[in-house]
C-alpha cells in the first residue's frame, strides 16, 4: 500500500492541546490528515493507579511504545508487565486494557493504524470523563462511532 501525501507534518509539542480521558492525559502527535489516513500518533500520560479498562476495537491496530514508567498489560486474557524502552503491537479484535501499577507516571506514544481513532479524544472532551458517572456516555461514543467495546469485568 502506497499513500502520496504532499507535504511534511511538524507538531511542536509545547503548541498541542492537552486533552483528558479519565485520569490520563493526550496529545494528538500526528493526526491521521496528516499521513494521508495511515495512521495517527499520540501520546498518553497515565498518573500511578490509573488504567485504560478492558476493550475491544473493530477497525484499529495499536502499537504502544513505553518511553517512561511501566504498565501491567492485559491481552487475550494473559498479564504482563511492560517497561520504558518496551514496544509491543495490539492487533485489532483482540481484548486489551492495561493499568499503571508503578509510583510514577507512565509516557506511552501510541500508533494508531489506520489512523482516524485519535480523533475519540477531541470527541470525549464534550463528556466530562473524569466523573466516573459519566463512563457510560463514554462508552456509547466509543461503541457507536469507533466500533470500540469495553468488556465487562
């Protein structure tokens, strides 16, 4: 598969909007517009105690990147531990979720393939998803728009 995209992408940190989902903490890298739907690039900032629950997605691969802290990931029912300078790949249709056990933030960049999901996080900002009662609405953005389920634990 080949893409022309005409023109390079720059983002400069400092000037990316700090978005919030849950307790963690976003940026949109690389927007999917910007490789022509490839993929998309974000980085996520998840604090000490704090996870993304079990999910499913239809339609995306993800591939995690730790470059600080660790997580203890969940995948096709088996746990493991991930640490900084660790990367691993999370096919689409494959039950994944991960916690931040450690006493540090963890920094992940996250490619997200095709790129298009990235823009969930623009999206839950409408939904103030850092009051637990509000996780339902999340979860209905998630599964109506981005074929994305959480999984009951």
């Amino acid at each position: 598969m080949s893409v022309k995209t005409e023109e390079m992408f720059l983002s400069r940190k400092k000037e990316l909007k700090q978005l919030k989902i849950f307790a963690h903490k976003v940026q949109i890298l690389v927007p999917a517009e910007a490789t022509g739907g490839v993929f998309s690039l974000i980085e996520q900032l998840s604090p000490p105690g704090e996870g993304i629950p079990p999910h499913i997605h239809a339609q995306e691969d993800e591939t995690f990147i730790i470059i600080e802290g660790e997580i203890d990931l969940e995948y096709g029912g088996k746990k493991m531990k991930a640490k900084a300078g660790d990367t691993f790949f999370l096919p689409r249709l494959k039950p994944h979720g991960y916690v931040n056990n450690g006493k540090l933030p963890c920094r992940v960049m996250v490619i997200i393939s095709p790129g298009g999901f990235e823009q969930f996080f623009e999206d839950v900002q409408a939904i103030d998803s850092t009051n637990p009662a509000n996780i339902g609405k999340v979860a209905e953005l998630l599964e109506k728009k981005y074929a994305t389920t959480f999984l009951k634990k």
